[in-house]
C-alpha cells in the first residue's frame, strides 16, 4: 500500500526535521480525511499506471505514416471547422481578435 511505511513517530520526527523551529504553516486534516485520500490514491494510481502502458505501447506499435495521416486529417477538420467571428486590419496587417468599446 502507499502509506504502509508511515508511522505517527516517524512523521512528527520528520516535520519537527523539516520546519526547524518554526511552527506548522497548515492545519492538518482529519485521520479519516487522509484514510480517504490515500483508498483513492490506492484506486486511482494502478488504473493511471495501466492507462499509460496501454497508451505507450499503442504509440510505440503505430505506424508513422498512419500517425502522419492522422494528424492531417485533425489539421484539416480545425481549419474547416474554425471561423473568424470578428476581424480587422490593423497597421497594414489582419489581426485575429477585435474589441470594439462601449
């Protein structure tokens, strides 16, 4: 588990090591409020970690072209899909946003 090393001793020895004489700049939470973060992290850091091998290896077993063409074809579909709502000259030069005052 993430937090299975962790001991209350340990964990005050090593803020005490850490702020020094200074006092603590943040309010800890509740025992129950880091039990939850840390089932969640527990959950969430595995999937993630599957998620991104699967996306490695797709990525590592695609074919360059293919990857090429795909990109063309996005590149393609935004300039179709895009439309300058306002335009204006300016100095010679189109800009692409206009802001008209009240």
């Amino acid at each position: 588990t993430i937090m299975a090393g962790r001991s209350t001793e340990a964990q005050h020895t090593k803020r005490q090591e850490v702020a020094g004489d200074e006092d603590l700049f943040y309010t800890e939470g509740l025992e129950e409020l880091l039990e939850a973060r840390v089932k969640i992290a527990e959950w969430s850091i595995p999937r993630a970690n599957q998620r991104l091998v699967k996306e490695r290896r797709a990525r590592a077993d695609e074919d360059p072209l293919e990857y090429e063409d795909r990109v063309d074809r996005f590149c393609t579909f935004l300039q179709r899909s895009m439309v300058a709502e306002v335009s204006q000259v300016g100095d010679e030069r189109p800009l692409t946003q206009g802001k008209f005052s009240p």
